[in-house]
C-alpha cells in the first residue's frame, strides 16, 4: 500500500515488494513527474535526456495538474506560483469585450488554478528527483547522449554513444520529436505546422506599472488577458509571485517563417512582432515593446495526427510524445502530468513483469480519449474567429478540471483487477467490488473451510405431513411429500461453526427446522428428492447477507445461545432479548462416530431444497418477483466433506417453541407462530456431532 498525501492506494493486495526498474527517456515536465511518482511507488528509476534544461516561459497548473502535484508533494506556491483570479478579453482596438473576476467560481475546484514559470516548475521537479526521499534514491539523470533506439517487447534503449540500458518498463517522455515514438505501431508520423506560430518572452510588471500608458492593464494580480484579432491573438498572464508578464503572441506563421522553428527557443525580432500586430492597440503594443529584444523566442505550434496506440511491448508514451498540444487551453502540461499520474497509479510496488503490456494496455484505455478530447478542445480554441460561432467555453473548463487521474487511475485499475477475476460474486453493495464471503476471497481466490469446526446438536422428531406441508412455499408448483401417508419426519438441528477463514478464524451458530422425505417434481416430470428448508436462523449478519443472495437460502437472524455441560447441552434462541425456542439434550453417550451419518441437517440426506424469492424494488412492484425459483444443494458436491471426530447420542431431548406476539418478536411472530403450531407425536432420536471440515454450500443452484 502507498499512502499519498493521506491517500491510500490499494487497487490490487499484491504481497510482492520487488521494484520495477524504470527507464524515463526525457526529463521534461512528464517525464520528471513520472519519475517521481514511480519512484513514491518503491520503484527503481533510471532517467535519460540528451538535455538537462528547461525552456519556455510561463504554463497554467489547473486543478487537474495542480492536485496531482500536490499529491506528490510539490506545492507550486512554494516557487512564485500565483492564482489565476480575473479573465479580461479585448478586441484587437483595446474595446473590453468582457472581464471576469474568477477567485468565486474557481471554488468550485478542490485545487487552486495556479500560473507557474516553466523553469521554475522545472527545477523544483528536477531537484525532487535528483534528490533521496522517504528512503528511496536519487534518480540518476543521464545527459551524456541521446537515445537512437528502443526495443520496446525487451524494454532495452540504446543511446548515440553506444550504451546500453536495459529496465522492466521503458515510459517515453522525449517530446514532439519523439524517437520512442517510432517504436509504437503506427507511430511512425511526424508532426506538422498548424499554421501558427507564436512568440514567447517575459516582461517584468513593475515596468509595465511605472508606465501611466500601460498600467491600466496590468492592474489586477491574477489577470489572464487576451487581445483578438481575426486570425491573430497576444496572450498575456503574471507569474513569479505577480512580478512577472507572461506572453504569448500567435499569428499566421507565414508572418515569421523567416524566423521560427520547431523548437521553443528559437530567437525571434521584436520589431518584426510589432509590424506583425501593428493594426492592434497602440496600448498593448507599447506594453509588448518593453520587451528585451534578446529574450523574443519564436515559434512553430506542431500539431499531429493522433497515433493509434501509445503503448507497444513494454513501452508507454506520454506528454506531447503521445499527443502534442496547442497551446490555446494551457493543458499540455498539465495532460503530461495526468499521464504520469495513471502510469504510477497502474504500475503500482509488487506489479508482477508479465503484466506490464496488459497494464500499459489498460493505461492508453485510460488515457486516450480524455487527451485526445482536451487536445481538440485546444484546436477549437485556437480556430480564426471568422463566423462569430459561441464556444461553450464553461463545458471545456468543467471538463478538464473537473478530473482527478490519480482517482480515475485508481478506479480503472480496481475495475481491470475485479474483471481479471474468474467467477466473482458480486453482491451489493456493488461499489466496492466483488464481495468476499465463505466461498471465495475478495479477489476470487477459493476459501480453504477444511480446518474449519463445527458442533451440530439435532432432534428429530415424528410430526404431521399435513401440517408441514403447509410450509412449502404457497401457491408455487412441485411440492410434495415422497410419502403419501399422513406421519412426517423433521429435525430442529443447531451447527456452530468456527475457525472460519472468511470471517478471520471465528465463527457463529445457525438453527433451522429441516423437514425429511420431500421432493420437487420438475416441468420434465422428474424429481429431486432431498430434506426442505423453509427457515434457518442464524446469529450473524454477513453468512445471511451471502446465504440470502448467493445461494437462495430463507435465513433470518436470530440469537443463539449455547449451554453446553458434561451430558447434556442446550440451545436457547431469541430476538432482542425476547426467548422463543429452548431446545435440550440430556444424557448424552458418545458412540463410534463410524456408526452414525449425518450431515449438518442432522440427517444422511441426499441434498437440501430451499425456495429463493428476492422481491422487485418499487412500491408499485409490491408481490412481484425480481427473483425466485427452487434450490438444489445435493451433498455428494460437499466441499469440503465433513469429517465427523465425535458422536454423542440420546433418547432423552425435548424442545419449546414460544410464539409469544407481535409486540415482542415483531418482525418473526408471523414465523415463530408457525413453528410452534408443529406438533411434536414422538422424539425419534438426537444426537450431538462434533467434526472438521465446513462445505461451502457452492453447489447450491437453481433446479430449473
């Protein structure tokens, strides 16, 4: 288990404590949070970059990304983050179109919308990384060469000078440019000019704030603004604590072919800049002038077509290796960070090597449409506004923040391990999985009931067919006694069981009355022939939850209570503490357990028949059935076999039913009464059985 920020992790309950060994090619923004949070994993991570630095300038930390830095302990805040609290758009002649103050609405987020400087981000994750913590190492960062190939199915990278680096898991972060990419099927493709081009630089607000011209618009700490023209916008934020102007000038890339390139930092002109928005606000365009024209980068925004997989073998892709961004939502970061987060979450600590192309499979199912959505959101945004068309621009925001991948991750995981389960039993509440019960583990793994005890004391006793027949279920076809003479026979029999597995080595008492010699005759005309049980009680709430459900028995709760002395043994049962059954068998003899038979009905019956009756919820499905049909348990499936170790017999055993009324037993009268109207013509025998071994009642099924 890995506990996170107060957040415990357990979507499997491997016991394996070997590492991974991870190699990270790229030690970019996702790359570095991959890192980290594979690492908090228990995790072995060896990280390969041909660079060391950063680029760039500023970058939105939405609450989607924030959270997850969060959790891995990087409070943005802590180095000159600032919040995003106002949104002002202006047509390209300075008119406000509108202004928006945003500190309310973003409480609708669990984590602040942060603006960070890139480099600043950078550092604090290079230095988590390149630093031990809780125990674990220091990620190695290697810049010495670039990586030429990857063998994804063997998880081996091969770098420009000729080293070699083998790992259990290969994650490529490498970029836009990526070369793990072209290890991925179909990710062969290169990425293209989307017309645009931007550029990029930092200008301190104190000089926009001692200009009277320019001040106005940087007046309001937090302020996102954004100048529209037709085919052109500048984008301008703080960062650093409110002391730093973040821009962002996109035009048709035609304009500075001259001068961009594919890569972020690439020297632009500032007087080309300003020519290119000269039709803009002389305002803005005094405010972009303060520029230093040596900081100017310029810019190509790459595009790509979306690649079938990110994932092949034992290689995962992530970041803009797996899907380059548009700047226009400042969410690439912000989706590399996401993509970290699931992988962490799906290559947990104990993650056996032969499941890690089914999990990185599960991953890119996780993973794919969300991105490839929050990517196409970014195109629409960053679309001419030629045709005057409303964006929903509040559904793009609800969208992307509204998201927690370390959750979702957890979740999909869970769900991936529940269906990797052969035959679950699922029973409500259904939210938390399959439930584990006396047949199988959470996880389906078969319980093991042979060392489980149990002590049955019954008495059977001859009686009235007529009478018990009235307890077959009403009205419903096949019933029948096998005799048709008017004497029966049934048994009232206690089992206490314990060292029970699935209840953590206790145990708990149930008492029914079993009614011998009936069958149910099929529509074929064929029977079953076996010992009826309309009614068992038992004195814990989860086998009459798992009984009820799983396998159709009639089971209530009631108290048991058990005396038990050198020769004789008493049963007293009973609800809220009023007593409604005394059951006594004195002058126990113990016998040869090989002369006597008998299952926990007492009884060397063929098999148990019950009747399941689950109702329809709603109130105007009152008698109508979600559920029912007759139940067949034949012994001869027991497992496991019940093993008797000592018999105790006697003739002298006796029993009271007290039906008392509705004010005392006011949810079991109706059936306690009923019990009590069986009349008792003669105690035939009883027996008290103590053996090993408790069956699991998994042969229980529907007849038909």
């Amino acid at each position: 288990m890995t506990q996170l920020n107060g957040t415990s992790v357990t979507p499997n309950s491997r016991s394996e404590s070997c590492p991974l060994k991870v190699l990270v090619v790229g030690a970019g923004i996702g790359g570095l949070t991959a890192a980290i949070a594979l690492r908090k994993q228990g995790h072995d991570i060896f990280e390969q970059s041909r660079l060391a630095t950063e680029t760039g300038a500023a970058l939105h930390l939405a609450p989607n990304a924030n959270g997850i830095l969060r959790r891995l302990g990087i409070c943005a805040e802590e180095f000159g983050a600032n919040t995003f609290e106002r949104l002002t758009e202006y047509t390209a002649s300075g008119k406000v179109e509108r202004s928006m103050e945003l500190s309310e609405g973003h409480k609708l987020w669990q984590h602040k919308w942060l603006l960070a400087h890139r480099i600043d981000l950078y550092n604090k994750l290079k230095s988590v990384a390149t630093n031990a913590e809780d125990g674990r190492p220091a990620i190695p960062l290697r810049t010495s060469s670039r990586v030429v190939s990857v063998d994804a199915e063997a998880a081996h990278i091969t770098l420009e000078n000729g080293a070699h680096y083998e790992g259990d898991v290969i994650l490529g972060a490498d970029g836009v440019h990526s070369i793990t990419r072209r290890a991925v099927p179909g990710g062969d493709i290169k990425p293209f000019c989307s017309g645009k081009s931007a550029f990029r630089f930092l200008v301190s607000k104190q000089a926009a704030l001692d200009d009277p011209v320019t001040a106005p618009l940087v007046k309001h700490p937090g302020e996102l603004c954004m100048w529209y023209g037709t085919d052109r916008r500048i984008v301008m934020y703080p960062t650093s604590n409110n002391s730093v102007l973040n821009f962002v000038v996109i035009h048709p890339e035609a304009e500075s072919a001259d001068q961009a390139a594919d890569g972020w930092d690439q020297s632009g002109n500032l007087d080309k800049m300003l020519q290119i928005f000269s039709s803009f606000d002389p305002t803005i365009l005094k405010l972009l002038a303060k520029a230093d024209p040596e900081s100017v980068k310029v810019w190509k925004l790459l595009d790509m077509e979306s690649i079938p997989t990110w994932h092949f073998g034992r290689l995962a892709l992530l970041g803009d290796a797996a899907h380059p961004f548009l700047p226009h939502q400042g969410q690439g970061a912000g989706i590399a960070i996401e993509d970290a987060a699931s992988l962490a979450v799906i290559l947990p600590q104990g993650t056996p090597v032969e499941e890690i192309p089914e999990r990185l499979q599960l991953y890119h199912e996780i993973r794919y449409e969300r991105a490839s959505q929050v990517q196409e959101y970014s195109r629409i945004l960053g679309e001419d506004r030629t045709d005057g068309k409303e964006l929903d621009m509040y559904g793009f925001v609800n969208f992307n923040c509204g998201h927690d991948e370390w959750d979702n991750s957890t979740q999909k995981l869970r769900e991936w391990t529940w269906k990797r389960i052969p035959n679950p039993y699922w029973r409500m509440p259904i939210a938390f999985g399959p439930m584990p019960g006396p047949r199988q583990t959470h996880l389906g793994v078969p319980r093991d009931g042979t060392k489980s005890t149990f002590t049955t004391a019954s008495i059977k006793f001859k009686t009235s067919r007529t009478v018990l027949q009235n307890l077959f279920p009403p009205g419903r076809r096949g019933w029948r006694f096998t005799s048709p003479g008017t004497v029966a026979y049934a048994s009232f029999a206690k089992t206490t069981l314990n060292k029970m597995e699935w209840l953590g080595g206790s145990g708990y008492s149930h008492i029914g009355l079993y009614i011998h010699g009936v069958e149910y005759v099929k529509k074929d005309g064929s029977s079953v022939k076996g010992t009826y049980l309309p009614i068992l009680f038992e004195s814990l709430t989860d086998p009459i939850v798992s009984g009820r459900e799983e396998l159709g028995m009639p089971k209530l709760y009631t108290s048991i209570d058990v005396y038990r002395r050198a020769t004789s043994y008493r049963i007293r049962t009973g609800w809220q503490g009023a007593l409604w059954g005394n059951f006594l068998l004195e002058d126990l003899v113990e016998v040869d357990p090989s002369s006597e038979s008998g299952g926990l009905s007492g009884e060397a019956d063929a098999g148990m028949l019950a009747y399941k009756y689950i109702p329809k919820s709603g109130r105007a499905n009152k008698n109508v059935p979600a559920e029912e049909h007759a139940v067949w348990d034949p012994f001869s499936e027991a497992t496991p076999k019940p093993s008797p170790k000592r018999v105790y017999t006697t003739k002298k055993a006796s029993f009271q039913i007290d039906a008392l009324d509705w004010e005392q037993l006011p949810t079991l009268h109706h059936i306690i009464s009923r019990l009590a109207e069986v009349p008792v013509y003669e105690v035939v025998g009883a027996k008290l059985v103590e053996g090993e071994g408790v069956p699991d009642v998994s042969g229980a099924r529907p007849i038909e």
